[in-house]
C-alpha cells in the first residue's frame, strides 16, 4: 500500500480469499479470483462475474462490515438503483480473523444515450428521512445523542 492509506494489520492475497471460500461459501466458486482494488479498510476481489468479496484489512472496518451485512439489504429495497447486497457472510476463523463479505457485482456500465420519457421523480424526503436515522448512533456518544436517546419526540 501506498503511503497515503493506513497499514494493513493482516494479509490478504487471493490464495487467502480462495481459502476461506472454499471454507465457509463452497457454493460460491473461488477459482477464478481477480484483485479490484485495495481501500483504506477493506480488499475487494471479483469472483467469476457475479461476486465481489469485501475482506477488512483493519480491525476498525470490522463494525463497517457488520453494517454494511445488515443495511444493504434493506437500502436496495429504497433505491432504484443497483445496491451490493450481501450474498454471502464469512464469519472468523483459524483462517482469519474477522467477519467479511461476498456482495453482488454490479459492473459498471457508461450511459451512452439519454433516457427518453419524463424524469422519474425520486422519493426525496422519505430516502433521506430513511438515511437520517441511518446516520444516528448506535449508542449515546455525546450529549446531543444523549438527548435524542431521552427525548423519543424527534
């Protein structure tokens, strides 16, 4: 990793993602395993042509992978856009130490014609009230979010 990211606290290669496939998700086929990229907490490696899988490379992304398990899911029921939604969740082992994922793959696609027909108008209010309370925290950190927690009325 570059100088501009974080060290990474454990390594992952493909041989590791192929392990821990074969592991935990032997339905989903590991053989044919490609590097995507490698962020400031997790590596993405494409499988096949229908699966990424996100594997932390920080103990602090462990809690991001845990919410994205569980809010993908229910923000691609909001969207109508495509959403990475979990098709697999890899758990800790001897193998690795922390929980990961396998989401769907959405390739990018470049728009090379404008849609025709009225603009869709998008349910503005109701999304971002959805991710207003996405945005609270999980538990009391400050004394504003101590009040939110004791004043059910917002």
């Amino acid at each position: 990793m570059d100088h501009r990211h974080p060290p990474a606290e454990v390594h992952i290669d493909a041989d590791l993602v192929a392990a821990l496939l074969e592991q935990q998700l032997p339905h989903l086929d590991g053989s044919e395993l490609t590097f995507v990229d490698e962020g400031w907490d997790n590596v993405t490696y494409h499988t096949g042509s229908d699966y990424a899988v996100r594997i932390p490379r920080r103990e602090v992304a462990v809690e991001l992978i845990l919410n994205e398990q569980k809010w993908l899911p229910i923000i691609a029921s909001w969207l109508p856009i495509a959403v990475p939604r979990p098709v697999g969740i890899g758990v800790p082992s001897a193998l690795f130490p922390w929980p990961w994922s396998v989401v769907e793959w959405i390739p990018v696609r470049r728009q090379t014609s404008v849609p025709s027909g009225p603009p869709r108008r998008p349910r503005w209010p109701e999304f971002c009230g959805r991710c207003i309370v996405l945005r609270l925290p999980t538990r009391p950190r400050t004394r504003y979010a101590e009040f939110l927690f004791r004043n059910d009325s917002m």
